[in-house]
C-alpha cells in the first residue's frame, strides 16, 4: 500500500479559513487552498484504491470524492460562504450494495462515518419489518468485536416510543426506534497526520461491511427472503 500521509498544513488551513471565512481572503489565499486541497484529493484516491479491492464502488476517482468548499448559503442562516472541513464520500455500486463511506476531517473533528443517514418511508418500514421478524442477526453484527472496537455502537436518531405498529415492549424494541442507522469512528488529530492513518482508515471502512451487507440484503428483499431487485 502507498503510503499517502496527510500534512499538519491540511488541518491548519481549515483553521485559517474559520478565522476568516469570507471571500476575499479565501481569493488571496487560494493557491494555499489548491495545494492543500490536492493533498486531500491524494489521499482520498489512494483509500478508494485500496477499497476498491474489496468492494465495488462507483465513485470514479479521490477528486471526484472530495465535496466542494463552497457552502450553499441560499436556505441557511449562517452566511459564511467556505466549509472550515474537508469532507467526501464512496458510493457504492448499483442498487444491490447499499450503505456509504463518508469521510470528514477538520481540527479536533475528525472522523469516518457510514450507513443510513434518511432512509425513505419504505426502506424504514422495511428494515424495522426484518427487525421485529428476527433481530438477532442484526444485534450479532453489532456485538461482534471488530464492531464494537471499531465503532463502539449504532448511532442515530430514534423514537422515544415505539414506532407506529410495533409493540412498545417487543425484544428488539430499541432497535425499531431508530430513524437513522449510523456508523461512526473518530480520529484524533495525531492519528489524521500519521502515517498509518490511511491503514486505520481502509480498516475502519472494511469494518463497516457487514453491517452493509446485511443491511443490503434487507433492503433488497422482501420479508420472505425474495429478491425485489
């Protein structure tokens, strides 16, 4: 594996740019921004090379992963016009593989994120049908140890009842409340800069799989096990 070490200056341009975030100084800066920004994109192309042995993505390459860091300020009350993060994501591929890798890096907030941020009214009908039918599969993934090393719990936001149709004391209840199913790992700011940083991030990602792949599996088929692809 190439070894593709973020530089301190990535993180500290972020920093810069909080402290003025406006677009004069970001014009004067941005030779600054473009060099550091390759180093993202560098990086980025060099995980989605290393993930792409494992899984099939459709995301073309690390600069087209890399999100914009112009902000959409049209609908937003906050008006500064740059993100102060560099942030991206893996798509993967066809609508048998469902799930995302997302990345987010900035001073302090570092971190790897995956899985179901909106789920559609008949995805989550779905996915809390296959839990209420049978949760164990689900809570063994959860459980296993690579799991919780890795990400510690399932993330989201939930229910404070039970959801409609499903009984409030059913076994797999605190699974049924959730209305996003999210994965996430933090980084320290030393673990962003060393040079295992990408190693740990292509693990974190492979760690994510079988909570992806059953969630895949749920999400395309029926409550009989058919396929509704």
């Amino acid at each position: 594996m190439e070894n593709i070490i973020i530089p301190k200056s990535s993180l500290d341009f972020l920093t810069q740019l909080k402290e003025n975030n406006n677009k004069p100084w970001f014009d004067a800066n941005k030779p600054a921004y473009l060099k550091e920004l390759n180093h993202i994109e560098t990086f980025a192309g060099a995980l989605l090379h290393e993930l792409s042995k494992t899984d099939v993505l459709e995301t073309a390459s690390g600069k087209k992963s890399v999100y914009r860091i112009y902000r959409d300020i049209r609908f937003s009350k906050d008006k500064t016009p740059f993100k102060t993060f560099w942030g991206g994501s893996f798509t993967r591929a066809t609508s048998q593989r469902r799930g995302g890798y997302y990345f987010h890096l900035e001073k302090g907030n570092s971190f790897f994120a995956g899985g179901f941020w909106g789920p559609n009214a008949g995805d989550l009908k779905r996915i809390r049908s296959e839990f209420a039918h049978d949760s164990e599969p689900m809570k063994k993934i959860l459980n296993s140890k690579s799991f919780v090393k890795t990400f510690g719990a399932l993330q989201g936001e939930q229910l404070k009842t039970s959801p409609k149709g499903f009984d409030v004391n059913h076994e797999a209840i605190d699974l049924l409340r959730y209305k996003q199913f999210l994965i996430i790992k933090r980084f320290t700011d030393d673990e962003v800069l060393s040079p295992l940083f990408l190693e740990q991030a292509l693990d974190t990602c492979k760690n994510m799989r079988p909570f992806f792949d059953y969630m895949s599996e749920i999400l395309t088929t029926d409550i009989n096990g058919a396929s509704v692809l």
